[in-house]
C-alpha cells in the first residue's frame, strides 16, 4: 500500500478533492435557495400581473345603462331554436325598442322593471325598482287602467301602470311614485298625513276655569250646546243651527281659553253627547305651491264630515284666522287669499252641507278678516272678548290667588285680590303706559288698566309666586305672598307694557288693543313724554 502523495502545500490529494468537493456542495445549496427564491417571486409577479390584467379588462368594460321596460315588442324563434326577443324600454325622456340577450328571460319581464343595457344597447340583465323618483297625486282613473295624475303646481300628465300596479285599486288623492320619464307609475305611496295641521285633543280646560267672562261663555254655549240638545225645536221653528262662531278681542283676552272649554265640554259629552274638537293651526296651512292650501283645506272639512256623519257635534277652531282669511285684493300679502278664501267659502255653505260640524274663529283683527266669511250665514255669531273691567279682573284673579297658597299673616286671598285690582285699576302719572293723539292734535291718556288683559293679570300673580319660591330659596324658609310683592310684579309688568310702544305704528296699534281713539296719529310712552311738545 502507497501513500498519496501530497501537493506542493504539503495536503494529500484526497483531502483537497473532499474539500473542493464541500465548497461546492454549499454553493450549490446557496444557488438552490436562490433559485427557489426566484421562481417564488416569479410566481408572485405572475399573479400580480394577471390581477392587473383582470382590473384593466374589468376597467375597460363599457358603461350599461339603466331603462325601465315597457312592453315586449316582439319575440320568435328561428329555425335552429334560437329566441330572438326585443323589448320597448324608456331611458330618461328616450323611448326605443331594443334586443334582449338570452340570459334574460323575456316572459318574466313587467311594465315597470328596472333593466341594464350594454354598450350595444342590448337588455342584458334585470334590476329592482328604483330608488327614487317623482312624486305625483292620482286625479282620475283613466280607462284601460292609465292614470291621470297630477304635481304640486296643477300640471296634468298621464302614466301607465306597473305590472306591480295592475290590480291596485288607486282613488282620487293617492300618491304614486313615477320613473325618471314621467310615464310610468311604479309603486303606490303612503296618503298624505295632515294630522300635523289638525290637532284632535282633549283639553283639561272647562268653563269653571274661565273667570270674567260669563256673559260670553252664555253666548258660546247657548251657539253650541242648543242646536244638538234642542233639535226638535230647531226643526220646529225651522231655525237652521249658526255655522260658525267668531271670537274677537284684543290679545291675550280668552278667545283660544273659551275654545278649549268648548273642546273640553264636548269630550265629556255634557247633555250633547260625545263630540270632536278639531284645532287647526292657521298659518301653517298657508303653503308656497299653488293649489296645496286649498287641498288641505278640502281634507280638513272632508275629515269633519267623516267624524260627524253619525251625529256627533264636531267643532272646527281656527286659531288666528286673520292670518288664513285676510280680505282679498287689500295688498297686504302676496294675495293667496284670493283662492282660499272662495275655498274656505265654498266648504262651509256649499252643495256638501255641514251637517253636525261648526267652525270656530279666534281673531285679533276683526277688520283683516274678508267680509264674505263674515256676513250672516257664515259665521253667524260674533262674540267680542273685551279687556276685563274690574270686576271682571277680580274674577280672574280669584282663579290664581287662593286662600291655599302661603300669605302673609292677617291676609285672606280676597284682600290681596283688592289691593292688586286697586293698583292696577288706578289712573294718575304711576300707571300711565302712553299718549296718544288723534288727527286733530287732541291727546288722550291711556293707562295700565286699559291694556290690562287675562294673559297679564295672571303673569303678574306668576312674576309674584316665582319671587317667593326665589326668596324661599335664599332665605332657608318659606315667604309669603304679601300685597308688596304683588305691586312689585304689577310694577314690572308696567314697565314692560311701557317699553312695548316704543316704534309702533299708531293705528295699527291703537286697532289691535282696542283703544277708542279715532284716526290715532302718534303714540308717545309715557317715559318720552318730551316728544309730545
């Protein structure tokens, strides 16, 4: 046996081939994983290239479009079996007739239905119905179901029906939703609810409750409670029941207080039996689009004559009616007035008779109110709701000052009431709210007492009862309504009252709180008496 011999670095041969033969072995692995790397990031890089690919082909499709089918045009099938189908579509305001691929199955299409559209203008697949659209209001039913419909100015069109539609029964006043073009009704919407404009309530007011205004409330009850307690002897004297009561007065007086006990005596059904009171808020009838006013007016009386067709006293009360009424062609407002007022006239002495139902009005302003709707036969009786006298005033307060509350010791309820009517009532420099002169030049005093209304005589006992809970407060124990905490609220009421005229229209003034003063001409507080020179 030899040995190998060894290179020039003194190493045997084997050992430098097995060495060599490492290194190699390790740059192959080096090489494998890097290999491996690579075919993983061409993989990836494939993968990101295909998506982009996809996202670009996906981007590049052409828009579809959405119309709304009509009808099938026409439909056959050829000779190799193939359906060849095309359908009549509107898009917006453009009607055509266009090809139906075979994905969509042509018998199972409905007036109405959403559809898309490709590039080539081919019906390609189906949609629910749209979101939105225009809103219209049913006039007429016209034959072989196409319905007459109407927008909020009063323009008239005519659409066709959905297959959803085909059998819904739809009357005068429903809502239906139509597509973009106009023509065709697409869904029924829900009615209109005026109840926000009609409030049927029960107040907790009763004529109990109301002081000073005796002689009035005989009025109202013998106009409401007689004609449904004394039916035979209405009809006996062939005497037809008043259609309507106006209540009329200076502000804050009782006019909307007497209503609510009207309300409230026909809830309890006290010997008429069982009625409605139905409370509309004026201004808010008032509506911009041509038409709308008068229609909710209709559905006002229309709900009256529903709630009173079996026999039940049905009240309507119109709170501010200057405001809803006002004379027409005066030039005092955009002259709506000229088509609600012969609306309003027309419900309530027209063909459809009233029977069981009268109309209430609460007005400041008489003399803003259209002479047709005041005239004998309308508003029959016309109640005014004076500024209490003192007397009157005395009844007021007996309602809010009672023996109950905490008084001052050695005072009874009624002594309190007569100091404070006592202030309030008295005439000299202290309780002078202005001047006021007429074309002539003569001036006239006007005083606390002849501004004095209800609303205010019962701040004035709240001014006083909120200084005492204040007071309780502060002091730790309970205070006691005495006639100076009275005369301070009865003060600050006054001073109030004075800075209210200051920059107000005289006449205007003068008309709306009642002031006999003929022509008013200048209105001077009585803290500005040198204007008055």
């Amino acid at each position: 046996m030899t040995d190998e011999a060894p290179n020039v670095d003194g190493e045997p041969e084997e050992g430098r081939w097995r060495r060599r033969y490492e290194q190699l072995s390790e740059h192959a692995d080096v090489l494998q994983a890097k290999n491996h790397a690579l075919a993983q990031a061409l993989n990836r890089a494939g993968r990101e290239l295909r998506q982009a690919k996809s996202q670009l082909v996906n981007l590049a499709q052409p828009p579809e479009n959405f119309a709304v089918f009509v009808r099938v045009d026409s439909s056959h099938v050829d000779d190799d079996g193939v359906r060849h189908a095309a359908a009549e579509v509107v898009m917006g305001s453009r009607r055509m007739v266009v090809p139906v691929s075979d994905l969509v199955n042509v018998d199972r299409l409905s007036c109405g239905q959403t559809v898309l559209l490709n590039e080539n203008m081919v019906v390609v697949a189906t949609r629910d119905l749209p979101l939105g659209g225009t809103v219209r209001q049913v006039e007429e039913t016209l034959p072989g179901g196409r319905l007459m419909v109407v927008d909020q100015s009063g323009r008239v069109d005519v659409a066709v029906r959905a297959g959803s539609l085909t059998n819904t029964e739809l009357d005068h006043g429903d809502r239906v939703l139509l597509d973009a073009s106009g023509s065709i009704a697409l869904e029924t919407l829900p009615r209109r609810d005026d109840g926000d404009l009609v409030l049927e309530e029960v107040p907790d007011v009763s004529f109990d409750d109301i002081g000073g205004l005796d002689a009035q409330i005989d009025q109202i009850r013998d106009a409401v409670e007689l004609p449904f307690l004394h039916r035979d002897l209405f009809e006996r004297y062939d005497l037809t029941p008043p259609r309507g009561v106006l209540l009329y007065g200076p502000p804050g007086n009782g006019k909307t207080l007497i209503a609510k006990a009207v309300a409230n005596s026909l809830a309890r059904g006290s010997g008429i039996g069982s009625g409605v009171f139905l409370s509309v808020k004026g201004p808010e009838i008032l509506s911009k689009f041509v038409g709308e006013s008068e229609r909710i007016i209709r559905s006002i009386f229309d709900r009256a004559r529903r709630r009173a067709a079996d026999g039940s006293p049905v009240i309507v009360f119109i709170d501010e009616m200057d405001s809803l009424l006002r004379t027409r062609g005066s030039g005092v407002s955009s002259d709506v007035e000229t088509t609600i007022v012969p609306q309003f006239l027309a419900e309530l002495d027209g063909i459809e008779t009233l029977r069981n139902v009268m109309v209430i009005g609460a007005s400041n302003r008489i003399d803003m109110i259209d002479p047709a709707v005041l005239r004998p036969g309308r508003l029959d009786v016309k109640i005014r709701i004076d500024r209490p006298d003192r007397a009157q005033a005395t009844s007021i307060l007996r309602h809010y000052l009672t023996d109950d509350l905490p008084l001052a010791d050695g005072m009874a309820a009624d002594d309190l009431i007569a100091v404070t009517t006592a202030d309030i009532f008295r005439r000299d420099d202290g309780r002078r709210v202005c001047d006021i002169a007429d074309d002539s030049g003569r001036w006239a005093g006007v005083y606390f007492a002849d501004l004095i209304s209800g609303a205010m005589l019962k701040n004035i006992v709240d001014r006083a009862k909120t200084a005492a809970v204040k007071a309780s407060i502060t002091q730790g124990r309970e205070a006691r309504l005495d006639a100076a905490s009275l005369g301070a609220a009865i003060g600050e009421e006054y001073r109030e009252c004075v800075d209210s005229i200051t920059g107000v229209n005289p006449r205007q003034w003068a008309t709306l709180n009642g002031i006999d003063v003929n022509r008013a001409t200048a209105v001077v507080p009585a803290t500005d008496q040198a204007r008055r020179s």
